[in-house]
C-alpha cells in the first residue's frame, strides 16, 4: 500500500520555526493535508517528540527524529524506531553541543511543549549551531542505536552533505537521501541512490500534502525504516 509521508518537520523547539508549530497543530495540520506518517526533526534536540506522538495517538504514525549539524556543517536527519533509542541519542548530542546561549530575540524561541500544548520549558543553550561530531561519527552513533541516517536537503548549497562535502562519500553507506519540496531528482546527477522528499517545515502551512508515496507492507516505524536501509 500506499503512504504518504512528510519526515522533516520543525516544531517550536527550533528556534527558526513559528511558535504555533506546537504539537496539537502540527499533528491536526498533517492530518488535514492526508499524511500517513510524519517525523518532527527539530536541530539537534527531541524535546518535543514524546508529546507529539502522545497527540498523534493511532490517527498518524509519528517516527522520532533529529536533523543533526554535523562538524562540517552538514544536515543529517536521523530516526530512530523508538523513544529510548532517540533520548539515548539525545543525550550522546547534548554532550557535543555548545553552550551558546540562546538570544530568542535574534534567533527565535525554543519551547519546549506539552500535549495539551502548554509551554513547560525553554532550551536556553542555542540549538542551531554544530555539534562537536563528525559526519562519520554521528552516523555511528545512529546506527548503534540502530537508527537510520538521511542527509538531508541536498539540492540546497548550504548545509548539505553535498555543499559540504562536494560528494557523498560511499563508504558511509547512505542508499537514501532526501530532496527539498521543490527540487527534482533529475536535476542531481546521482541516480545511484534513493530519494525522499520532505518539506523541512518551519511553518504549518509548508507541511507537505501527498505527495511524497511510499510502498510499505505495513504502516509501522520498522517498515520505513526498513526502506530507507536499501
Ligand atoms: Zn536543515
Ligand atoms: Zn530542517
């Protein structure tokens, strides 16, 4: 069968998204726009998740995720197929991320929000910057926790694997890569991979409608990830 996915979605913890991008909204929006499955990838941090998926209950299948700056500068989106591994994860990141304080005023806030979308915390160290890891070493750390990593817009010319690196290297062994909501795979001379489209949404609006299909046995978090491992 047929899902719908959109798997790079900014909640309010981002300092770069709206405010109104709380749980309860994120979650009504992607319903409304027919998605399937969605993932909240906010930047180096999972503050949120466990509330969205609380809200998504059986009405959306929610996969935990993290779109990670690497040392190079690079975006990597890495899901995980529970909240165990990813607040593992969390905890390996927030030791290699810098204590920058946060101005919200320059760079936004950074809310932390329950399922009833009540604000309950702010992150006061800035998320948007690089973590002290390697691409290489970040990928490890994923798949230790048996996690699937996804470089993520690489059709853009500023935090890409491909901006960064020039190429993606083929002994990480990435078979998926994922292309902004209105880039082309044709126009990347890379055929050798797959590819997702997702809409790195920072406003309700931008969350992706169907239109980015995937064929799954069955709607769980194995399955897809399954997918995105060929
Ligand atoms: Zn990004
Ligand atoms: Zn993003």
């Amino acid at each position: 069968m047929k899902y719908a996915i959109d798997l790079h979605i900014h909640s309010a913890l981002s300092p770069c998204a709206d405010d109104d991008m709380t749980p309860n909204n994120i979650v009504n929006m992607s319903i409304l726009k027919g998605l399937d499955i969605i993932s909240i990838t906010d930047h180096n941090s999972c503050d949120n998740i466990e509330a969205v998926i609380e809200v998504a209950g059986d009405d959306i299948l929610v996969i935990p995720g993290m779109e990670v700056q690497s040392r190079e500068e690079v975006h990597l989106l890495c899901y995980f197929s529970c909240l165990a591994s990813i607040f593992k994860f969390d905890r390996i990141i927030r030791q290699r991320l810098p204590l920058i304080p946060n101005d919200p005023h320059i760079f936004g806030n950074q809310y932390i929000i329950d399922h009833l979308d009540n604000i309950i915390d702010i992150r006061d160290e800035l998320l948007l910057v690089s973590v002290d890891m390697t691409v290489e070493e970040i990928i490890a750390a994923v798949e230790e926790l048996d996690g699937v990593v996804i470089p993520a817009h690489v059709d853009r010319t500023s935090y890409s694997i491909l901006s960064q690196l020039g190429f993606v290297p083929p002994d990480l062994k990435l078979p998926t890569l994922e292309i902004s909501k209105l880039s082309s795979v044709d126009k990347l001379n890379l055929k050798e991979f797959n590819y997702i489209m997702s809409s790195d949404a920072h406003h309700l609006g931008e969350i992706l409608e169907r239109k980015m299909l995937v064929d799954l046995d069955e709607p769980t978090i194995h399955a897809l990830l399954s997918l995105f491992r060929k």
